[in-house]
C-alpha cells in the first residue's frame, strides 16, 4: 500500500498529532478530502507501486546533493543558536523524524522544505540568507514551523505523484488543476497553523507574513502591528466582497492573516469551521465576472435537459457535462447536483437570458455545447435535433445556422458507436 494512502487511513491514534493553546488541531478536513480525491485520480497506489519497482526518481539525490554541496549545513558546533532554535521547534511540533537544516546564501526571502523519499532518512528544511537581516528569532520560529508543518502535513508525496503524471511540459486538465490549487493554497494554511503553534503569537506571525511579501524591516519603516491589521482587514474585504480571486499556489495574505487570527482566538471548532468557510469560500471562486456563474449555470442546466432528451443521462454525457462545468467550478459535481434538486427548467431559461443579456455573441457557443452533449454518448436522434432547433429559434437563430453548426460538429468528431455496427 501506497505511503500516502496509508498515512490517510491511520486510526487518529497513530497519525501525527500537535494541538495550539487552545487545543484545536492544525489539520483542515476539506485539505485531507481534496488531496485524497487528486490521489485517487491520478491512481496514485499503482503509479507509486510502478515508480518504487523501476526506482526512476532520483529528486532525493539531487537535492541533497545540492544541499550538501551548496549551502550551509546547520550542526550545533558550527551554528549553536540556530540549531538549538529549528530542534526547539521540532520539539514543540512533537515531529520526531529526522530533519537535516541548511542556509543557502540567497537575497530572495523564501525558504522551503523537501520531503525524503525513502523511510528513515532526514527530510530537508532550507532558510535563504536573506531571513536571517530581515526576521526576528521569532519570526525565524513561524518560518520553521511552517516548513516543518509540511513535512507533518504529508505535502510533499502527493506534489511528487503531480509532477510525475504532469511533467513540466504537460498540464493536468483544467479541472483537476483547480483541484491541485486549492488543495495547494489549503495546505499553505495547515503550514501556517504549524507556525503559529511554533510561536503561540499571531503579532510575530503577522510581521513575518508582511516581511516575506515586502521584504522590508518594519521597525526601520516604521510600521505598527495595528497599522499591519488595519491594512489587512481592508484588503480582506475586497476579496470577500467577490472582487477578488486567489489563483496563485499561496493564498494571499489577506487570507493567511485573518485565517490565523481565526485559529488563535476561536474558542472551539465550531467557531474556527464557521470562520474558515467565509475565508475558503474566495478560494473557491474560479470565474472572476457575473458572466461565469450564469455559464456555469446554463452548462448544469442545458446538460441534464438535453441528456435526458432521449431517456436517462448516460456516462458519457455526464462527463461531457462535468469536463465543461469543471472550467468553471472547482466541484462540479456537488454543483450539478444542486442544480438538478432544484427547478432545472428554470434555471435553464434564466441563465441563457442572462447569458444573452451580457453578451449575445455567446448564442453559437450555447448551441455548440448542447451539440456536443448530444453526440457524446455517440448517437443522434430525432427528438436531441429538434430540441437543438428550437433552442436556436429561441435565441434567434435560424434553422440553417443551427443544422450547419450540426454538420460542422459532425464532421469535427462525431464517432458512431461500434455496438451500432458489431
């Protein structure tokens, strides 16, 4: 059995477990979900299962090769201080694996963390130079116990199967990449837990957030902790008010911020679930107009009305479905659902007069899709054509436009089913 896999199903007695002072666990539940869900896709257990007989990653080597031959190692004669700080926080986070800590001579302000492939060798933690000018010993804890928190976090096995199934010169299909992101963005907020419990103090751990995307010494500037806040909050508000999405592997500050407020000062779960679902729900956001949602709508609606055209909804054309939805959500199927239980008829009608409301040139592109819903499960009758007539002459196209859009999808990529002709 795969590593990952079984570290996802360990009794919570035998997976790694660290709480803060106010005893809420660092772990994210729709993280854990969502990194499962990505595994299971890419089959996960039988690519690892391949890869560990052909032995073919050879990461491990290189990046200790590079640690050892290009940065500074820290041992505790050679750099007491900061030896004694990255195992204090390696006690505090209960992380009992062995952890080998290096400084690379770097002016970028980053630091990051490698996981070891094979068991019981010592996972990577790297700090830039630049850190040690700009951060406090504090500070320095936060950055520590982030890194730290995702090795805790398992982060690092599930990015190894991503980039062996997608190498640099592919991409995943766009809705597995939504996945891959917000399970990305997600774990960044677990790794932040990590550091906040490294320093029991959201003042450093706010500081540091804003050095890291500044690069700048607060006290030389000048810059208050509640200036920082204040700043902060507003710069919230514009994301919660749908202004603003999160696309980047990192959520932006704003969120980070205001997600470790909300883990240091909940008073229990319930609380800290409520908060972080506002926080989660901009990182959800996919489409960044009015215009996104009434596709998203109109594609949920116009799918389930022309599948079941000639009987039940086949597989085919679910997936067809699911693959345009997913463009535009990053859980089509819940999305789906939802739209299913309610009045589809309706939602339908509204959604193609608003669609035509902003931007009538998206009329063939309408049709086009309710065409390819019809040819994907590889046959085409009466009652799916007449229903593509009068959907054209609804939104006034002729039924030559409509019958030519027919023939050119036809041609394009109709493929007859083999059990028409065996």
């Amino acid at each position: 059995m795969s590593k990952l896999l079984h570290w996802l199903e360990q009794p919570a007695d035998k997976i790694h477990t660290v709480t803060s002072s106010n005893n809420l666990n660092p772990s994210l539940e729709l993280e854990k979900q969502i990194g499962a869900q990505i595994y299971a896709a890419l089959q996960g257990e039988v690519v690892e299962e391949v890869l560990r007989k052909i032995k073919t990653s050879s990461s491990d080597a290189y990046w200790r090769s590079s640690m050892e031959g290009h940065s500074l190692k820290v041992q505790q004669e050679l750099l007491p201080d900061f030896w004694f700080l990255c195992h204090e926080v390696k006690e505090r986070l209960n992380f009992k694996e062995p952890v080998d800590f290096y400084i690379t001579g770097d002016s970028s302000v980053n630091a990051f963390s490698v996981a070891a492939e094979d068991e019981g060798e010592p996972h990577i933690v790297n700090v830039n130079s630049a850190l040690f000018s700009l951060m406090s010993k504090d500070e320095l804890r936060f950055v520590i116990g982030h890194e730290l928190g995702h090795l805790i976090n398992k982060d690092t096995a599930l990015s190894r199967l991503i980039q062996f199934v997608f190498p640099p010169e592919t991409s995943a299909p766009v809705p597995l990449q939504y996945k891959i992101r917000l399970h990305d963005q997600l774990a960044e907020l677990v790794a932040d837990r990590y550091g906040y419990i490294a320093t029991e103090n959201l003042g450093v751990c706010v500081t540091a957030f804003f050095k890291l995307a500044s690069g700048l010494d607060l006290k030389q500037m000048k810059v208050s902790i509640e200036s920082l806040i204040a700043d902060n909050n507003r710069r919230l508000e514009y994301f919660l008010k749908d202004k603003g999405i999160s696309r980047a592997s990192h959520p932006v500050n704003p969120i980070r911020v205001q997600a470790l407020n909300l883990f240091a000062n909940s008073k229990n779960q319930e609380e800290l679930n409520k908060g972080m679902d506002e926080l989660i729900s901009i990182l959800l956001k996919v489409g960044t107009c009015e215009l996104d949602e009434h596709m998203a709508r109109f594609i949920a609606s116009a799918g389930i009305i022309v599948s079941n055209t000639d009987g039940d909804m086949t597989v085919d054309e679910l997936d067809e479905i699911l693959d345009t939805l997913g463009s535009f959500k990053i859980f089509p199927r819940k999305f789906l659902e939802e739209i299913a239980n309610g009045d589809v008829t309706d939602t339908f009608r509204k959604s193609v007069e608003s669609i035509l409301k902003i931007n009538p040139g998206m009329r063939e592109n309408m049709l086009e899709y309710m065409i390819d819903i019809v040819l994907s499960d590889k046959t085409l009758n009466r009652v799916e054509v007449d229903l593509l007539y009068q959907f054209g002459s609804n939104i006034g196209l002729s039924d030559m436009e409509v019958a030519t859009a027919i023939a050119v999808a036809i041609q394009k990529g109709y493929v007859p089913s083999l059990s028409s002709i065996c």
